[in-house]
C-alpha cells in the first residue's frame, strides 16, 4: 500500500492569494512546489521569454560565438553532429537552421544508434577530417568525447562542444573529483565547473538555442532581424525540453509554456503535419501530447530506423513531403509500442521467475530485444517495481543497456563506481547508457546491488498531497485558475488533491477496451458528482471486492445503487459533453 502524505509547508498563503489575485489553494499549491518570494511567484504565474537567462552567461559562450564568426568570415565547411533522440534531433535542426541564417556553409551528420551509437566516435572524426571539414560542433553531446575531441585536434579540426550532460571525473582516494573536460575549442555545457548560468538543467537544444541566439546578436546586432526564426527554434527547444524529460521549474517551465502558445499555430510544416497525423490539430496541445504522442514519433525514427527521417521532417518546406515524413513516423512509433510490449512481457517473466525480484537495483538481460527500446522497458519496470532498472540487450558490438532511476539513487554516481564494467557509459542522476562485454553482466548485477544502499522504504509508493480539500470546495472559476500552474510535468506535476469518506453510489465500465471507470459519488454534504478513474481497474475491483465483497462490486456495475466508502485523491476538470459544461473528479489514488 502506498504511503500518503499530506504537505504541511508554511507561508501566509492569504497574503500570497490576495497579492497574486489567485484562490488560497494555488498559493498554496505554489508554496509546496518550493517556489518562494513574490519575484518568483510572478516568474511561476506570469513569466515571459523577458525572463530568460542570457545566453553569455553560459561559460564559453562569447568563445563559442567568435570561433563560429570567424570561421564562417573565412568560408570553411562546418558540421553538427547531433545524436539520434528527439532532443538530438531537435538540438541539430535549430543550430543549422540558426548557421544556415548566419550564411554558414553547414551540414548535419546524426549518428546512427546501431551502427554508431550514442555520440562521437573515432568512424565519425574520420570521416569529417575526409570530407573536408575544419568545424565540427556537437550538440546534446560531446562532453564524455575527450579522446575524439583530441583525434579531431590532430587532424586539424577545430571542435565546438555544447551539451547538457555531467562532465565525466575520475575520484580520488580522498573521495574528491578530477573532472575530464575534453580539450576542446569551446565547451558549452552548464554542467561544466565554473559555470555562472543560474539554472543547470537545460536539455541539450536549449543549449543549442541559446547558442543561436547570441550569434545573431553578434552577426546581426541587438534587436537584430531573425526573430521569427528564434521564435519558431524556441518551440523545438520547448518540444525538446518535454521529450529529454526534463524538470519543469525555473527556465525550463517558462521557456515550455512559451513554446507551447507558439507551438498551437506553428509554422514549421514539419511539425504541423505531426501534430495533424496524430490527431492534435485544433486541440489545446499540453506537455503531454508532446511527452507522449508526438515526442515518441520522433523518438521512434532514431530508435527502428534513422533520426534522419525526424531531422529532414523538420527541416521540410513543402506540406505533401511533411505529412508523408510524419505519417512514416507514427507507423514506425505504432510498431515500436508493440515491440516495447513483448519486451516488458518478456523482463517480467524474466524477474518473477528468477532471483531478480530479490534484487534492489535490477538488472535484466534481454539479448533477442531490440537495443533501441532498453531505456523504455527499463522505465516500464522501474515503474512496475520502484525500484532502479538497467535492461541490457546485445548489440552488433557486444552488450548495450539503458537505466531509469528512482529518486534516491544516483544512476552515473553509482555506475561511475563500477566503471571497469564498462567499454563505454554516460548519463545523469535519473538515467543512463553503457556498452560493456557479456561476461560483465552478471558482474555489473553484482557490483550495484552489494553497493546499494536503498532500504524497503525507498521502494514503496509515496504519495504527496497537496491540500485535503473537500469536494464541496470546488467550483468551476478554481478549477480554471488551475490551469495557470500549467504546464505540469516532472518538477512541477499536476497537483493531488485528497478527501476522506466519499461514497460511491454507482458505476459503469467505459472505452473501446472497456478500461474506463465513471462513478457517482457524493462526499456526505448532500452534493453529487460525476468521477472517473483511468487506472488498473481490475485492482480497483479487487480492492472494493476485499472490503465490501464480490456481490457488492457486481451490484455495483448492474445498475443498483451501493454505498462503498472510499478515501480518495483526486484531480478536478471540467467535463465538455453536447455543448455542456459540468465539473468532474478524476480519481489517482484510492484506499
């Protein structure tokens, strides 16, 4: 059973609501959301693309922006070299599109995550001193590239890295850190020491956006023409943003809900025809239409076949050839879900019949599946387990493997302490890559989990409410003032909202595959309401049938009237059916 809690942090939320023009509840809700001070509330309620961050502040910024200058002054050929997921992709399409304004001579390579895999590697320095090119900048990757950085340097390549992951570092006896900064000719990364940018955990295209967006202040001057194009690159950053998973507070959640004003009249045919063949045309697009219908399409291009496909979709001009890309896209994504399936099946099976489920990281070797679907079995059985998760597969050049993390487990903190596993790895707190032989496996699973540290409490649910609020509270102006916490995501998620003693009085199963719930409930004061519930319905129905019994739970369904008590947390939303407006609760958790 999951832990609940209900957050008990102070302010003078009456004060705050009076000021803000807001319910008590949002100020609240924006308190427990550890956003503090009135200059921070306006930025969280009212910030605008004026409250961005200079890009100069950004160590070798200024450097970055000059060599770039002056190598287009002097004609030479130029390469960015991306990497093969969505923010790869993205962080790729805005510095050539912002190059290609500038009157660079530029071209794009995007690794291909089975032959290449993740990043620069010696095949792809090679080909670029072959080709003829002096530059090469990297985007969404290169900080872990120190010995192809230094190949390129031989062969007289000038290097220009901009990245959003940590800086890899050897530790020391005494437990401090040598960081392996590659010797590059600029290294823009905010992770980097000595970095003064206020806020680190920008994705990789907003690195790449602010990048473009100080050389066209150095090319065309402040106020400078190109601000149509820097608004169109600031909906990819924000895609980009959602589709890397990053947290969305500070930066990140203005720069997001900017991009998406933007984004539900874009002029990028490439994203248009997207969002028309998954069916968002003329709907309020949000965070999670791009985390999980269009981010995914794009993601898929680079996972079953090559993040070309993605890349030219976005640089597409003509309407016919986008929406053919973008159909490509969603068929190849449809078929990625099918194979995730028979991957998570097949992990599953692999755990529960083994000494895995013992295990409090799990690490789990499918050989025959796909090497491109890793990370998201492996976030499929993080979250089917809460636990830590690195599913492995055997690639064309021995093993390769993605992990998902759980809050309290520093993923590349604790890879880096078994790095002899590896022939290459890289990531952050919450998730990660690798390559290794298959003879380290088992020695990987052993090393983690006699290192681990996790007790049985980290793996249970934890539940954080945000305000016990009684339903009868509820109105329809408070549920759209809700909307201004928008958008929700990892760092700033939809709030939870909890009440005791509801009363389910009545039920129906809907949806095409009959995994829909609708009940009316009342919560004792003599009001009635409409609720649904997206969840696992047979647990649901196992949990009513434990308390109130089978016969209960048919009743239930048959049309007659029950009276099965229940606590719940919620969220409202207002439902619009025929031209009518009602409120409705939709339940998340249930005990």
């Amino acid at each position: 059973m999951a832990q609940w809690f209900i957050a008990a942090k102070r302010a003078d939320f009456d004060g705050i609501a009076e000021r803000f023009h807001i319910d008590p509840v949002l100020a609240r809700i924006i308190r427990n959301r550890d956003v503090v001070g009135d200059e921070e509330i306006r930025k969280y309620l009212w910030g605008s693309l004026a409250d961005l961050y200079e890009p100069r502040l950004l160590k070798d910024m200024d450097k970055a922006v000059g060599l770039l200058q002056e190598k287009m002054e002097q004609g030479v050929k130029i390469r960015i070299i991306g990497d093969y997921d969505a923010d790869g992709i993205c962080s790729t399409y805005i510095l050539v599109k912002g190059l290609e304004v500038c009157g660079a001579e530029v071209d794009t390579v995007i690794p291909h995550r089975m032959k290449d895999g993740y990043g620069l590697n010696d095949a792809l320095i090679e080909e670029a001193a072959g080709d003829g090119i002096d530059t090469i900048v990297t985007c969404d990757n290169g900080i872990a590239a120190g010995k192809q950085i230094a190949r390129a340097g031989e062969l007289g390549m000038t290097v220009i890295v901009t990245d959003h992951h940590e800086v890899p570092y050897e530790e020391r006896e005494d437990g401090s850190r040598v960081f392996l900064l590659p010797e590059a000719a600029a290294v823009v990364d905010p992770k980097q020491e000595g970095c003064a940018y206020p806020f680190k955990n920008i994705c990789g295209a907003v690195v790449a956006y602010k990048l473009v967006q100080q050389l066209f202040t150095g090319v065309f001057g402040e106020g400078g023409k190109c601000g149509e194009l820097l608004e169109e690159l600031l909906e990819i950053a924000a895609f980009a943003t959602v589709c890397d998973v990053m947290e969305l507070k500070d930066e990140n959640r203005i720069l997001v809900k900017c991009g998406l004003e933007r984004m539900r009249h874009t002029k990028n045919t490439g994203l248009k025809a997207l969002i028309e063949v998954c069916g968002l045309e003329g709907k309020e697009l949000s965070a999670y239409h791009i985390g999980f219908i269009l981010g995914p399409c794009m993601n898929a291009t680079g996972r079953l076949d090559t993040a070309k496909r993605a890349l030219a979709l976005l640089l597409s001009r003509d309407r016919a050839e986008a929406v053919r890309i973008a159909s490509e896209l969603k068929d190849l994504n449809d078929s990625r879900k099918e194979m995730t399936s028979e991957g998570v099946r097949e992990a599953v099976d692999l755990i529960e019949g083994s000494s895995l489920k013992e295990d409090k990281v799990l690490v789990v070797y499918l050989p025959d599946v796909h090497e491109s679907l890793a990370g998201i079995i492996a976030g499929r059985i993080r979250e089917k387990y809460g636990k830590p998760a690195f599913v492995l597969t055997m690639g064309e050049d021995g093993v390769k493997g993605s992990g998902r993390s759980i809050e309290g487990y520093h993923m590349y903190e604790e890879m880096t302490a078994c790095k002899e596993c590896f022939t290459k790895y890289g990531g952050h707190k919450m998730a990660a890559g690798l390559s290794m032989e298959e003879e380290m496996v088992e020695v990987f699973r052993r090393k983690l989990n006699e290192r681990c540290r996790l007790t049985e409490e980290d793996f249970e649910e934890k539940v954080h409410i945000d305000v016990a609020m009684p339903l009868s509270y509820l109105t329809k102006p408070l549920v759209e003032q809700l909307a201004q916490l928008e958008p929700f995501g990892v760092g700033n998620t939809k709030p939870v909202f909890a009440q005791k003693d509801v009363h389910i009085l009545s039920g129906r199963i809907l949806g095409k595959n009959r995994n829909v719930g609708k009940y009316q409930i009342t919560d004792g004061s003599g009001n009635y309401y409409d609720m649904v519930y997206f969840g696992d319905l047979e647990a649901f129905h196992g949990f009513l049938a434990e308390k109130a019994g089978e016969y209960m739970v048919n009743r239930l369904y048959c049309g007659e009237r029950v009276d099965l008590p229940v606590c719940i947390t919620y969220y409202p939303d207002i439902n619009r059916y025929g031209g009518k407006e009602s409120l409705q609760i939709v339940m998340q958790h249930y005990r």
